[in-house]
C-alpha cells in the first residue's frame, strides 16, 4: 500500500501517518518525490483498512499496491513516465536511440564518431569511460579523462551523454559529466549504488542484470524511485540461458511484460544481447516490434580496431541503415523517431 | 563433405564413390532426394582432398561442409528453400500465417474456427488432434475423430492443415489428413519419428525443443532431410529460461541465426512462447521484424471455454487485429502477407 | 483424489464407482495395478467429498492427493517402492551400482568390459544397443545384434542388463532381451513410448530430462504407473544450464527433493552428468551422500577407443577405485553396498 | 605468463621486467605479493618467448599460464593455499564449519547463537550485519551495531567472524570488525569493491554469482589476489535455473572444477543453495563428498521467528545432527573436522 501525501506536507502531518500505520503492526517508508510524497507500507500481508488513513491531514490518496514493487508499478501511477534529457523526450510517443562506442577510445575517436552517429540521426551519445571487465587484467576504460572528452563530444554535437557508473566512489564524477547515469548488468543489484544514484537527481538507465528476473529488474528499479528519483529508464540487454550461438539470448517477451507492469520507459540493446554486429539490426527492429520505446547501440568508426566489444559494434554505415529501417518498423507500430529539436 | 551425384546415378556409380571415399577412411551416407543424391561424408575431422571424386562418372560436385549438419545448411544449399503447401509458398518473399486452435474439441469447433481464421486472413488450418500433456490425467485429443473434423474444416474453407504427430506408429495415420506434419518440441529428439516422418514426402513443420540449442534444431531436421524429405519448416517457439513471467522465453535472436545457417523457412509460435494471450501480438511482430517467414498462432472462438492453452488463445477479434498489424510490420521489413489464391 | 479398489473388485463394482464420481462431474482414470485397482479422480479443483465412496462395495479406501502427480507420490504409498533384477534389491537399504559401456560397440567389447565390472562388484550391467544420437550420421549402434552381445554377457556373468529403448516399434524387441527397460532423457516426454514401456511388466529406468523440472520427471513415470507397471527407477542425470565447465550441471539437491515426494527408487548418472572421467568420482559420491539408491556408471576398457562418450568412461582401475569410495560413503551415510547372492 | 620476481626486488630492477616485455608488445600489470612480486603479462594470444627474461635481476623465474585467470591458477601455485582464521585452519586437510544467523537481529539472539554453534563444534561465526535486499522495504540489517554484537559474539566465544560487505564505503568499518570479509552473489562483478577489499589484507570469503560460470568466478578472485592479496576462500552457493523446486541449483560439479583449476580453499553454502533447511543436510553431506573445505550454514535459534531466510535456515539440534553427519561423511573422504585449540 501506498499513502500518497501533498508535497507540502508538514512533518507534523507525515509523523501522525506514519504512527497510525505502526499501530497496526505495518513498517512504513517515507518516500520523497517531486511532486508528492509517498509513504510505502510494507509488512501487510493482505489488504489493510484503509478509511482511517484518508481522512488524515496532507493525505491525497490511498493506492492499493499488489506488487512487491510499488513506486515503478502502474498502480502507483498508470500513465507513462517521460524524462527529458537535453530536449530529448523519452519514453513519450516517439522512439529515441541511443549510440555510440562501447569504451571512450581516444578524444579523436569520440569526437569522430560522436558526428556520425548525430549525422544519422541518433538522439544520445553513449560512450564507456569506466568498463566494468571480468579480467583484471584487461582494459578498463579511460575513466576521467574519458569523461572530459564525453563532454567535448557533447559540445560539439549537443547530444547528451549516457555512460557508465560503476561505484559509489565515482558517482559525484560521474554525475558531474552525464546526462543520463547508467548502471551495467553486473550492477543491477549494487544496492549501494543504486541507492547513491537515486540520490542525485539526474535520468538512470538501468540494465537488467544477466539472470535477474524482472520483478528483481523492477525492485532494483524501486530502490532508486524511494531515493526520490522517478527519472528511470529500463533497458533489456539478454538474458544468459543454455543457448551459445549468440552472447545472450534477448528477452524481447520482456518488452511488452515490463511495459504492462511499470510506467518506466524501456530501451533495449541489442549489441550487448547478441554480441554479433550481423544481429544487431533483425533485433533492434524486434524489439521496436514488440514496444520498446527507444534503442541503445554500439557504433565504432572502425570496430575491427575497437578495443572493447568490436564485434558487436555497427560501422557507421551500418548504423544508418539500420536508423531507416527503425524508422520503418516505428511507423508500423505508431511511433516516429524522435525530432531532434 | 557432400559429394551430389544425378538423381539417375547408376547404383555401381553410386558405389564407386562409396568405396573410393571408404578407402580414404571416412564413413558415407547415402541421401536420396528430389532432385540429386546426396553422399554424405564423416569421420573427417579436416577437408577431404577431394581430386579424385569430382572426376568419377555420376558426380555432379563435391560440397565442402563445414557444420555438423550438411544438407541442412547453406554450404549444401546457398538459396532459399521454398515449400509449397496446397498452393500457400512458405519461405518464399510473402509471410505465411496458421492459425487454429490448440486442440480440436468438436466438429462445430473446428469448423467455426476455420471460417473466423480463413476470413480473417490465415493460409493454413493448425489443431492438434493428438495432444502431448504432461499429465496422462489431462485430455490427450480427439485423435483420429478429431483428424476427420479437420479434413472437413480443409473441404469447408480450402485451408491447409498442420497438426502434430506425436508417435512413429500414428505417422501413417496422421498424413493421411495432415498437409503439414507437425513434430512437437518435446519430440524434437524422438529421432525415429524423425526418420519416419522424413519418409512421408509431406512438408514437416519442426519446433525447436524446449532446450535444444540451434545446432540441436538443425541437426534434428538433418534427420528428417536425410530420409530424402527437403520440405522442414523450423520453428523457434520459445525455450525454458529461469524467468517465469511469461511461459517460456521467447528467442527471437535465433531467427536471423538460423536464416543464416540454414535456407529452410522460419516461422515462430508466439503463442506457446508466452502463454498469454496479451503478449502474443507483441511478440508475433517481433517475430516478424526480426524476419521470420511466418506464424502458428492459437485462436479459439471462445478462449475461457478451450479445453487447454485456453490462456494463450487469441479469441478471433484479438486474431483480426493481430493480422493487420503484421500486414504492416511485413511491409515494413520489405514482405507482404501471402496473397490467398 | 485416489479410490482404491481391491485387485479383485468386479467390473460391476468399479463401474459403480466411476458412475458415482462421475456424477459428481469429475473425470475417472481406472488404473491396473498387482496388488489394488486404483481409480485416479481429476478436474477437482479442490478437495471432493468422499463419504459416499468408502462405503461403495469393492472400494478399500480413498486417498487424498494434493499433488498433479498420484501412483508416484508418497500421498498414495508412503512406504519405499523396492524393485528386484535377478535377484539386485533397488530402492531397499543397499546401494546398487549399474555399469558398462556406453554403447555395445562388439561382442568381445561388452563380454571382456562385463567381466571387469562384475568383478569390481557392479550388480547390474548396463550397454547401448540403440543409441539416440544428435547427428544422424554418428554411431547409431548395434541394435539387434548388441542386444545379443548383451544376453551373452549376461549368461557368462549373471548380471541383470539395462539398456535403452528408444522407439515404440522396439519396445517388444528390446524387452525379450533387457531386465531392466531405460527411457532416456530425450525421450522423458515421449508419452506413447511411456505408455508402451508401461505395459511390459518389467523393471523401467527413467532419465531426468535435459530441462525436465522434477514434476514434470514425476510426471512422465505417472504415465508408466498408470498403465499398470509400477517398477520405475528415477534417474538424476544433470540438467542444462549456462555452466559449460561440464557437460550438465548435476543437480544433486534434486535426489532428496524425489526421495521425499516419492516412494520410487532414485539414483544417479554421474557420467553423463559432468561428461568428464575426473569428475565423475566426485560427483558419484556427493550422489550417495545425498541419498541416492545406486549409480549408474560408464565403464569402457580402453576409453581412448570408445565409439561413444569415452571422455566420460572410466577404465576398469577407476572403476574399481570408485567402487570402495562408495563403500565408505555409502556407511556413512548407514547404506551398503548390496551383496551380490 | 607470470613473470616472479624476489619480493625484495627494487623498482629498477622490476621496471627493467616490465620494458623488457613491452618492447615485445605486449601489457605488464605488476601484483605485490606477500612472498614474491608477480608481474602478469597479457595481450599474448600465443607463448612468449622467455629466455631473455629469466636471466633478468630479481626474476625468480617465468610462469606459463594458458587460462585467462592467471594467480588463482594451479598454473601459477600448484600447492593448495591454506588461510588461517584465529587459528582456524581453511584449505588444509581438516574441515571447517562457518555457522550462525542470516542476519545479526539483537545482541542477545547472536550470543545465544554463537555459544550454540560453538558447543555443537563450529569453528567460525557467520551473520550478517549489511544484508542485500531485492526489496528496498526488506530489512536490511542493524549495519554497524550488529557488527559490534557480532565482536562481542566473538570476545565470549573466541570464534572468528565471517560478515558480508556491500559496498565500498563500507569496507573500513566492516573490516574492524570482520575475520573474514564476505561478498555477497550479487556482488561478485562489483569490481571496485573486489579491489578494495583486496587492499585490506584480511581473509576473503567470495560467493559465486548467481548466473556466474566458474571462469567468472575465478577472475573475480584473481581482483582480490591482483591487489596483493592471496587469502581467498571460494563458495559455491547454488546458480539459477529453470528449476524451482529449490531456490537455486547447488552445482556440486563446480567443487572438483574449481579445486583441479585453482589452488585457493572451496566451501558450499546448501542454506542459500536450497533455501529450505530439509534439504540442508544431504546437500551438506554432497560438497562435503565431493571435495569441499568446509560449509557455511545458518543455524538460528528459533527459525520461524528469523527476520530473513528462516525456512532455510537449522535450527541448533538439526545442527548439531548435520556436524556427526558431515564427520562421518568426511571421514570417508579422508578428512577430518578441524579440531579448535
């Protein structure tokens, strides 16, 4: 259950809720938000009574929540939650794609490419400064200095910036750079870091965890809406199951599920979900089928050079093929590219 | 390798190849088939040195394979194969749908159906008249009762029919009716029906196992083309995952990669693949985005009533909307749905 | 619900029964059994009421079950299921350990390979005659012929023999010659063969499928059961995961979880399990530690030669070695190994 | 390749290694040690040509290494590593039991615990004081007050404590308290953290992801042992499947894998790995069986009352009955219980 209170309640009125619940035995979150504040009861097992509650001062509503998740649920809030970043509006009515290099190579890799992925129309600039690497011992990214050339990149192209955090210690950094803060797969469930992310205010892409169901997709999305973040975008990226023949086996089933259940938007990745630049387009385009509301892909000006994910990288002639037959596919279903303004 | 040799070699021809390739110490298998022989080679770890076949009487060319599977494969066969059923192309440029119910529960049933789907714009009649259920409590079909009422339902409306044969000793039985002879997932490694089936010369539509990965799906209709039968039909219908939200998981990834391995049709059953009913469209215009040459679908006149899958069933209004959304995918990936003669 | 009927209740007084449950609008299964006639009551959702029943003539008593399986689960019979081979008790207080090659590659193979086994104190021999390959163009086996090689082996050394079946048009052939029948894997959800097997009246071993969850394993033994033949022996063989260290990832807390839904004998496939010869003493003795009733084992003399799975044979030494390794864990965990009469 | 250097070795000495090999093109990354100063080198797809290297100053000599992990690897130290825990011996010929509460939930439920588990012959305390929760509303633990009853646990029972850290800000104070620091599942590619907790010279007891193959695993201690820090304890706790009888597939495979690749302590978790106390026994008895170290258990004093995981976790007299099982099973193994001083 949810209490949902005016913004300007006083402490006053938040404190006489909250008791009123523990009298009955129920734990309480009060939650911050921008618009209202919610208070989460947890430790009902079943419905609890809630006539007492309404009548309360600062009191808006009561919500009724079936989920173990209740800020991200569309109980909470039915209608689609947008996030503007820069002037690009996600999650609304039109498809918005986000792309660009696995890692932050160089300042004259990020800069050339940064051209040609805004050149074929794509709305973001994505680009790893901080790689999170199952070896030790390979290459983890330019970390800093990357992010400065992110910002360069931003300059000159005026597309905002999606890149990586990886640890508490850096989310300030990080934050100073972004436009949007992503968290990888293996940092699904860093609490901690979700928690820290929540805390700063700016959009999260959040990646599904490589066997995380989606309800722990949704809760993990949950721990950065109590910070008072609602700005979450999910993004479906492979599951790992049995199959070999590619790098994930991508859940585009996930798509319409996490669409019926959260208001959050949902972009899909199809690089990381295959890991072969030749199927990068076939699911990019099913998951603009199924209902994704945008695309984050990988671009190198020339992956066979690419020191991290070359494989799974377009070229950018690719790319632009692949922008028209999104476009294609987005009409089909109702939706545009999104116009960059 | 594959050594092909005329369809009118002489048996001693024939035999020539064999013992020459034997004396090499690798072993053969002979293939019949439509339009050549094939001669299968094995047991050779690396490239035959294959001088000394291609000049021998009978041979047309010796084919270097690299896979597992040979004839299923484009090294055998680089073009598209095409499979003709009751004058609907499957494979071929336009998008094929079948559509029925899970089971066949009663002559009125059928027959309502087939009208529903056939106006609504299907090619092909699916029902199962056998039924594979977990449970020997739950309902098995109507079996050769229910085999009749689909081949009244073909009189009525002119539609095709796929249905399942689950068991060797019913495979005689079943092509008497079936223009399609469906080999069920959990069936996929029951090789002696395999090989049976392989002998009819129907068309065979073949579902990709629960947990079979797709080198296993290809290898299971190399059992069917090895019994001389070209005419398989493969079909991704989701496989068993840890994620439970929907019934299987749906692997729209391995659309592209066996359009790439092998030049045999792809159809996907977003019905089973999900098991819901809400999240069938969804995925069956993924399907097609990501290039499949066509659908199975489940559409029962009264879904709450059906005797199973009743969840997954598109009721014949939800079948009518979903048929105009594919119409426009299709368009947007370059095909049209088959026009019906 | 399960209505247990005496074995020589008339035909009279079970048509009374199943009218009676009927009525109640249930359906009814009449299950043939040695010792009572059981009739399986389904399409009750919630528990029926049963004073009517109990006082019906012929009727023993009426069990309830609140399982989807019945003749397997420890509801109908609490006590151990014990099954005699030529004299092996499997599923009592010994442990019992069935050994061989994978497949009966020729007549001295399998005679030399059973004498080493016997003498390590193997209790049941077991050999592939048909063998269910991926490829058709691997080793199919010996078929009739290792059949024969088998009922030699087992006149020189008295060892009871297990081995395949794979095809409802073998299953007569294979049961003149076999003790014990064995369904494999991917043939768990082949439920005409199920069927089949369950009207021979011998011993069957069922292997877990590849990515059969534990109901549906006991699922497929109900078929054999409800036909009559309450002889089954489950078998743990590993199931598929994203692990590839090893061939399947053993699921060893499956054996207690049977154990206790179950009164069916469980033992395990260390072999195919892990796919690895230096795993498989491992893996064998976590099995008896867990509470399995026996193991089934490769053994080959000379893996290095073997036609099929050497990788995973061990050699007769190793053999021997396991087999006092499972002595001692074995009387750990208050087990013996079965003493040979 | 692992280049050795004597751990006194002197920069100028170690920089002339390191030239040495990037004139050869490749990357060096220099690992303090406690005994000796290991230089890695990667970057080589094939074996690098040693001889001008060994007869450098202060090279001890040069290590192949074939696997992508490099000193967790029997390649680097064959021996098996054994890490001392207040004389508390893991990774050596005696077993060792961690036990005690999920979660620390008042000073007196730890005490009690603590004196439980110790009479019963545990020689390790486990609970846990940070918990990672999929829910944000869950408990999540009483952070520093319950390490500080956790050192009190300690002062009375002389019991070294095994405590989970979550996060990098954390990792100081944890450590104060701490014997042994535990990541958790979910952490196991939180790379930050594995570095600094590599900094911190304490023991390391690192979980298995739960989607996490054993290479994964491997190179996630390899973060650890690369900081200088080779005190690393393995654990196994189950991996997610499509199977949900038990709440996670304990892979007792990866015990043999992980012991042949790796010369670093493995212990099971079958509390986590079944998450139902039933079934804690007989998995325990299955690591035990097949080579594991040692267990880590929850054992709470009254489980139906614990905060979290109480259906898994023992209570104190199904603990005591496990300790004289996993004695007798490890006595059949050739392994004793580790006898406290």
């Amino acid at each position: 259950m949810l209490v949902m209170m005016k913004k300007d309640a006083t402490t006053a009125q938040i404190e006489r809720v909250v008791s009123r619940i523990r009298d009955l035995g129920y734990q309480t979150h009060v939650l911050p938000g921008a618009v209202r504040i919610a208070i989460a009861v947890t430790g009902n097992d079943r419905a609890v009574r809630v006539e007492n509650l309404e009548s309360l001062e600062g009191v808006v509503e009561v919500v009724s929540v079936t989920k173990p998740f209740k800020l991200v649920g569309r109980d909470f809030k039915p209608e689609n939650t947008t996030i503007d970043v820069r002037g690009v509006t996600i999650g609304g009515d039109d498809l918005v794609v986000m792309a660009g290099p696995c890692s932050v190579e160089s300042r004259d890799q990020i800069l050339e490419i940064a051209e040609r992925v805004k050149q074929a129309g794509a709305h973001l600039l994505r680009g790893g400064a901080f790689k999170p690497r199952s070896s030790p011992y390979s290459f983890q990214g330019l970390k800093e200095e990357g992010l400065k050339y992110l910002a360069q990149a931003r300059d000159r192209t005026g597309l905002g910036i999606v890149t990586e955090v990886m640890s508490t210690e850096h989310v300030g950094l990080v934050a100073e750079y972004a436009d949007v803060l992503q968290i990888g797969a293996r940092n699904m469930q860093n609490f901690t870091l979700l928690e820290q992310v929540g805390r700063m205010g700016k959009p999260v892409l959040l990646k599904r965890g490589m066997s995380a169901t989606i309800t722990e997709l949704l809760l993990a999305a949950e721990y950065v809406l109590s910070e008072g973040n609602y700005q979450v975008i999910l993004c479906e990226r492979g599951i790992r199951t049995f199959e070999t023949a590619l790098r994930n086996t991508f859940d585009v089933g996930a798509i319409p599920v996490l669409k019926q259940l959260s208001h959050l938007p949902v972009v899909a990745d199809p690089s990381h979900a295959t890991g072969d630049h030749t199927k990068v387009a076939p699911v990019a385009r099913a998951a603009i089928a199924a209902g994704a509301d945008g695309l984050i892909l990988e671009v190198h000006p020339r992956p066979a050079e690419a020191l991290t994910d070359g494989p799974q990288s377009l070229n950018p002639t690719e790319f632009e093929s692949l922008m028209a037959q999104i476009e294609r596919v987005g009409q089909a279903v109702g939706r545009s590219l999104h116009a960059r303004r």
